[in-house]
C-alpha cells in the first residue's frame, strides 16, 4: 500500500516537472532551431526544425562576422564574473559580522541589509547616472560591475547570514584557540561550509546580471563596453528586423551563463551530498 | 606549570547575571571538575578561562599572570569541545598540527609532537583520514590529540563525552583519567553527569545558578555537603530529605539520609511503611516506601532483595548517617 501510494506519488512530482521542464525550455529551443533557418523558413514555419532545404547559418555568419560580437561577450564575461566575486566575498563578509558578532545595532544594520531585496535597484537610475557622470564612470565595465554588487549584496547577505548562523560555533571557537585569526576562521573554516550556499548565491546574482538590458543601455551603451544583450539589440531596428541574427546571439549568448551555471550547480549537488553522508 | 586563580569573576549578559561572583584557586596538575545542573554557568565559566568569553569584571590569572586581555591562543590552553569541533577539510594529522603550525613552530617539530599524540590515543592508523570518516569515539580521541599536542599549561574539556554512547563514555573516561596521570597536567572539566565528577576528579566545583556551592574532593561532598543542594546533587539515588519536624529534630529544618544508609527489616525497624515501588538492578536493589512517619523515601539495598510492591517493611536509618541543615539550608555544626 505504502510503496504503490509513493510510485504514484512520484509519478505526479515527475510529470509535473516534466510538464514545467518542457514549458520553460520551449522558447529557447524555438530561439535555437530559428536560428539555423533562413529568414523564409523563419517566417513560413517557425514551429519546424531546420530541413536540409531551410538549413542556414547565415545568422551566425552575420553575427560572428560583425567582429565587436567577441568585445561584447568578453564585457558581458567581465562585468558577470567580477560581480559575482565581489558579491560573494562581501555578502559573505557582511554575512558573518552579523551572525558571528555581537554589537550595537546589530539587528538594525541586517534589516538596512536586506531591504535592498525589496526595493528594486532601479529606482535609483537617475541618482546612480549622475553619480557615475560626477565620478568619470559612464561607458566604463567598472560602472556596471558596482551597480550589480550593490544590486546582488541584499540577497547575498539576507542568505549567507542564515547560512552561517548555522555554523557550529565550537568550530570557530576550537580556530580561536588554536591561533586563527578571525580572517582565516572566514576563509578557511566557514567558507568551505556553505560553499552550498554562495553556489546558490552566484546562481541567483549571476542570471540577473547577464540578461540585463538596463544599466547597459544607460550606464554604459558604447561600442568598447557594449554587452551581449546590448550589442543583439543592434539587428532590432525600427522597421526591418535581422531576425536570423538576433537569434543566433541569442543562441550564442545562452552558452557562457550554462557553463557557469553548472560549474556552480555542482558544487550545490556536492555539498548537499556532502552534508548527507556526515 | 599550570595553576589557576579565579577572583570574584562576574559575567552578565544585558541585565541576567551567569556568573555572580566565581572565586577559586587551582593548583598545578589538579583535576579540577565543575559540575551543576544546565544552566549553572559551568560552561560560560569554561569559556571565560579559555578567553573565548570576557567576563564582565574579576580576575583570571594561569600560573600568576593576568590574562585577562590575553587572546586564547595565546593563553597556553587548549580546549576539548562536546561537538569534537574538528575541523572538517583537513586530515586527522593537520587538526592535531594546525595549533603548531599556527604559532609557526618548524615542520620537523610538529610531526614529531603529533606523532607522539597519535601514538598516546592509539590514532597511528587514522592520520591521513578526514573527520567525516571517523567513529564518534575516535573523533572525541583526536580532539583530545589536538589539546595534547598543544603542550598547554591548562587542558580544558567542556562536557567531552556527552555525545558518545554509554559504553565509549566509560572507555574514554578511562583514557581522560590515564592521561592526567602520564602527562601530570591541569585539567579542568565540565560536566553535568556527577559519575564522571566523581569518578575523575581530585576536586569537584559544585556550581548552581552562578555560584559556587562547594568545593571539595569526590568523599568530602559526598560525606560532608554543605548544603542541601549538594547533598542532592552528590549521589544517586538521590538524598532522601525528610522534615526535621517529623523525626522530633527542633534545631534542623531538613534532614538528609542517603539512600545506601537505611536497612530494611521485615519484622521490625524504626520506620513502619509499605512498598510502593521496587528497582531490581542486579547489583542494587532500588525500594521506594511510603510510610506514615517520614513520607516517601528510597532505599538502596545491595544484591538481589524479594521485596514486592504493597509489603510492609521497616526501615532503619545507620547510626551517624543522618545530615542536618539548618533553616537556611546550610549544615549544621
């Protein structure tokens, strides 16, 4: 009784997620088949697979052959990847003063913290461009790379600091005694205990940042520091649009965030395991 | 090497006071144990020696010198924690190394000293493992290793086998008691499990709420408490507590008797009573009777004793077992 309840049971979890599964990547494989098709097939049927009569790679030709495509992918690299150190490494930091120390205000300061999750970073477009005008910023990578630490710490504290709360405090008590500095007991005995966490951290602050339109487009819309999303923007023009070639950047743009997404997303998986064998 | 001072340590948090005026002197290579139910202060006590806690204000000197505004690494303590607080990414070899290491003690040295430690605690065979592949008792061992190679001048253990079953308790409680006696050090422990008071200690702090009850050897609490409390802590079964009043006794409130210290009688005795209840333990007997002259009390018989429950017996308190405390629940001359 009990084993036929739970097949059915998981029977349902699993058609449900298939369900899901199929619905969330059903726009990226029609962004991905369009993409080798020539601009009829496109249009005539967009629902087919590309034929060896449809098969075209002039979208690729085009975007690849544009040449500022490889300067848009490396700032996009650049501005995800420092984003997401800094946000790491100063969530983490902020996160274990609150959790570990007692001090005035201490409570006051998490929820300073964390009502950057709720009000969106946005908001402040305006005063964040003068900001960035007064201080020489504008069309540099380093504009944006500050903007998304601040956009990435609320959550990044909000998370991390539950997470340490959870580390034992005999741990970090046994490191005292023996001679570590509070620095070495943050990096090396809290850190690689919620490596789980800050994967799921990098994960949340990292898709954000490398769909972003916004701050690009305002902060930073120059051909040198254009990003991926930006620089697809260039074949959307007001009357014709090069749908072959924004496809294929946008095909090409999945790439770089799906190789990050699994470097992180093992690193969940092993320290969920890890957790369970101890 | 290795002597304590405790003067009149006080430690509040915002306005609860835990710790209320601690004053104690440990000489060196003593086995000093605090003991007390939770919540008396013993582990917060630990932790302001080992200077992992400031107290509010008082003193605390190892081996005469204020350390106070010492940093714990640099205290020459070493501390042996209930959760083992291994540290998880390192080998057994570089937990019981990392302290020497730290205080940037030359290579050759530190094998040699963790060598030596792993050798002491039978641990020769785990050194290359990482704790996670460890058995609960060989974590604690290599915990202990990590305090040994230290060489401090004070071993401090905060409740070490509480995590471990019944039986490594005992063998570990041994290995504790071995080592005090081949390495002569000071060692002061916390506990709330009086067997382990009993059985390991030259000296035995009794704290409740903040404050030191007694201090004293294992037999001094157990023959001479000073007051009710000890005496109910001291011992198990518990001190049966009966009201002066009832046995005639003007001058003393209560009156304590151990457990071990009543006979039993079929025929006759000082006190007339019915079984209400009987614990067969094989080497004791546990016999609870009520009876109308001194209400419920327990006596501990040894060996194996035909008492039923609702038999009426006599019981009879040993000449000069009797303990008297006063109205202010201290003893009395």
């Amino acid at each position: 009784m009990q084993a036929r309840h739970s097949i059915f049971r998981t029977g349902f979890v699993h058609l449900a997620l298939i369900a899901y599964t199929l619905i969330s990547l059903f726009p990226v494989f029609l962004t991905i088949i369009n993409s080798f098709k020539d601009r009829n097939a496109i249009f005539r049927a967009p629902l087919t697979v590309p034929t060896p009569q449809t098969f075209s790679l002039i979208g690729y030709q085009t975007v690849l052959g544009q040449g500022d495509f490889a300067t848009y992918f490396q700032n996009s690299f650049i501005v995800t990847i420092v984003a997401i150190a800094l946000v790491l490494l100063f969530g983490a930091m902020a996160a274990f003063a609150l959790s570990e120390y007692r001090f005035r205000g201490n409570t006051l300061m998490g929820l300073y913290l964390a009502i950057g999750i709720m009000i969106p970073i946005r908001l402040g477009t305006v005063a964040i461009l003068q900001g960035m005008v007064a201080a020489n910023l504008v069309n540099t990578l380093t504009a944006l790379i500050l903007v998304y630490t601040a956009q990435g710490l609320p959550l990044a504290v909000f998370i991390l600091s539950e997470f340490m709360r959870t580390v034992s405090d005999d741990l970090k008590n046994a490191g005292r005694i023996d001679g570590l500095s509070e620095y070495s007991i943050f990096f090396r005995l809290v850190l690689p205990l919620i490596r789980p966490a800050m994967a799921t951290v990098a994960v949340f602050t990292m898709i954000p940042i490398w769909n972003d339109l916004w701050f690009p487009l305002i902060l930073a819309p120059a051909e040198t520091t254009k990003t991926v999303t930006l620089g697809s923007q260039i074949f959307i023009g007001q009357f014709v649009t090069n749908w072959n070639a924004v496809l294929a950047a946008l095909s090409l743009a999945i790439l770089p965030v799906l190789v990050l997404y699994v470097i992180f997303s093992r690193q969940l998986i092993r320290g969920i395991t890890a957790g369970a064998v101890k | 090497m290795g002597s304590l001072q405790l003067k009149s340590i006080r430690k509040a948090y915002g306005s609860h006071e835990v710790l209320k005026g601690i004053d104690l002197e440990v000489k060196d290579g003593e086995f000093v144990i605090f003991v007390g139910p939770s919540g008396c202060g013993k582990s917060t006590l630990l932790r302001t020696i080992a200077g992992l806690e400031d107290a509010t204000s008082g003193s605390v000197q190892i081996d005469g010198v204020e350390v106070g505004h010492v940093a714990p690494a640099k205290r020459g303590i070493a501390m042996v924690f209930q959760s083992y607080a291994l540290y998880p990414h390192l080998t057994v070899k570089d937990n019981m190394g990392l302290g020497l290491k730290q205080a940037g003690k030359p290579k050759v040295e530190i094998e040699d000293k963790v060598g030596k430690a792993a050798n002491m605690l039978s641990l020769d065979p785990y050194l290359a493992r990482r704790p996670a592949e460890l058995s609960g008792g060989q974590r604690q061992r290599v915990a202990i290793g990590r305090a040994i190679v230290r060489e401090p001048k004070l071993f401090l253990f905060d409740e070490p086998l509480s995590n471990l079953d019944a039986a490594l308790r005992v063998n570990t409680r041994l290995e504790i008691a071995r080592l005090h006696r081949s390495l002569k050090a000071t060692m002061i422990y916390v506990t709330h499990d009086q067997v382990e008071a009993m059985t390991l200690a030259d000296k035995i702090v009794v704290l409740n709420a903040g404050q030191i009850e007694q201090i004293g050897s294992p037999m001094d609490l157990y023959n001479r408490p000073a007051n009710v409390f000890v005496a109910g802590f001291i011992g198990s079964p518990q001190m049966n507590f009966i009201d002066g009043a009832r046995l005639g006794d003007t001058r003393a409130k209560t009156i304590g008797i151990r457990p071990e210290h009543i006979g039993l009688s079929r025929e006759n005795g000082d006190w007339k009573g019915k079984v209400v209840h009987v614990e067969h333990l094989g080497a004791d007997t546990i016999v609870y009777i009520e009876s109308d002259q001194v209400g419920l009390i327990t006596v501990r018989l040894f060996g194996e004793h035909r008492y039923a429950p609702d038999d009426i017996v006599h019981a009879t308190p040993m000449v000069g077992s009797m303990h008297r405390f006063g109205a202010d629940d201290r003893i009395l001359a």
